[in-house]
C-alpha cells in the first residue's frame, strides 16, 4: 500500500539554513500539491506541480521558497535562509490528475522547527 | 483570503450520538466540496466530497449535505465512535486543481 511518502517526518533547522522536504506520490500520480499548516490552524496551499512543470505556484512565497518536480525521483520543496516563521507542517498530497475532482491523497507531512 | 470557514470551532459530543459539523463559504463559483478528517500528527484524510449539482450525499455512517442557496456545507457523522475523534475540515474547489481549506473543527467524543 504504496500512498504517499514524505521524508523527514521531522527537520530542524537553524535561522539561515536550508531546508528540504521531499514527497513521493501514489505510484501513478503525476500531481503533487505542497500545503502548510500552522498549528491550530487549516491547510494553506503552496503549490500545484504536474511532472517537470508547475501549474499554480500562487500560494507559495516569491522569496526564498521552491519546489520542483522532476520527471525521475520525488517532489522537493526547499525553503533557503529559514526564518523562525517558517515553522509550521508542510503536507503533500497527489492525485491522478485526470480531472479537478480527483481525490487528493495526502502524506503524513514534515514537521519543520527553525530555532 | 480564505473563502471557507466553519461556524464552531470545537464541538464535543457523546458516544453514539450524531455529529453535525458546519462549514460556510463565499465563494458562489465553487463546484466542488470535500471533507477531511485529520488526527493528532497525520496529514488529512478524504471523508467525502460532493458536486455543486446535489444536494445531499450519503457514505458509510456519514452524511454531507449542501445548501448553495445560503452557501452551507454540513458534515453529520451518526452513531459517533471515539475514534471519530479529530479535527475536520471542510474545503472547496471552484473547477481548478486548487483546493482552499477551511479552519476546521476539533471533534471530541466522550465515552
């Protein structure tokens, strides 16, 4: 039951380094979306990305973030030059895509702490 | 902003009673609504969705029901087990791939 993978579960980070989180879609989706979520608080989208390409990057920082999706291996989002407020649950979830209506399945998320 | 939110931000309720969760949005061009159940530490997870064309839509122990005249969105779970226990959210999809997520609501089931 291959869903939706991300790694590391947990990451902490010092003030000005870089962080990487990594998803691996269902096998078969070629849709990946990045989410954070504050605590207490709902899920903010980041990022929608297809197979090399990015298709909506509307909710995602102009500065310092990132993310891609290459054609072999797994979405990466990266955060460069972390601040304390980029702590937060990064989730990824995928989907087959075929229509807008697909069911988006999400991974367990990555728990970033900046110190 | 957020175009979806919910009207109570907690709700605790009995063992084997019925939940009903609310979810209000502005958005009059969303087509597409789906729940979502997060536990302590997990990402969400798909409850049930429903299209702009219905009204009521019906899954195992759960019920959505849309009203797009007053924009609302309810979530009733029947017979309320302790492992309902999460938060849920409600979100909408107004025919992109870009879904908005609500606040949620914390579930609590009393034994």
């Amino acid at each position: 039951n291959a869903g939706v993978m991300q790694n590391p579960r947990h990451l902490v980070r010092r003030r000005g380094q870089e962080a990487r989180l990594r998803c691996s879609p269902v096998k078969g989706h070629s849709h990946v979306y990045w989410y954070r979520q504050l605590p207490e608080e709902g899920l903010k989208f980041m990022v929608y990305l297809q197979k090399e390409n990015i298709i909506d990057e509307s909710g995602m920082p102009k500065e310092r973030f990132s993310a891609e999706f290459p054609k072999e291996g797994p979405s990466i989002l990266r955060i460069q030059q972390v601040v304390r407020g980029d702590s937060a649950a990064y989730f990824c979830a995928s989907s087959a895509g075929q229509v807008s209506t697909d069911t988006q399945y999400f991974g367990p998320g990555t728990r970033l702490t900046v110190l | 902003g957020e175009s979806v939110g919910l009207h109570l931000p907690t709700l605790s309720v009995q063992e084997g009673d019925n939940s009903i969760i609310n979810c209000a949005y502005s958005n009059s061009a969303s087509d597409y609504f789906i729940w979502y159940k997060q536990e302590s530490g997990k990402g969400p997870q798909f409850i049930i969705d429903i299209r702009s064309n219905m009204d009521k839509r019906q899954g195992q122990r759960v019920t959505v029901l849309l009203n797009k005249t007053v924009k609302h969105l309810s979530l009733q779970i029947a017979a309320t087990q302790p492992g309902d226990s999460a938060v849920y959210f409600c979100a909408e999809n107004t025919g992109g791939f870009k879904t908005i997520f609500g606040a949620g609501t914390r579930l609590f089931v009393k034994a």
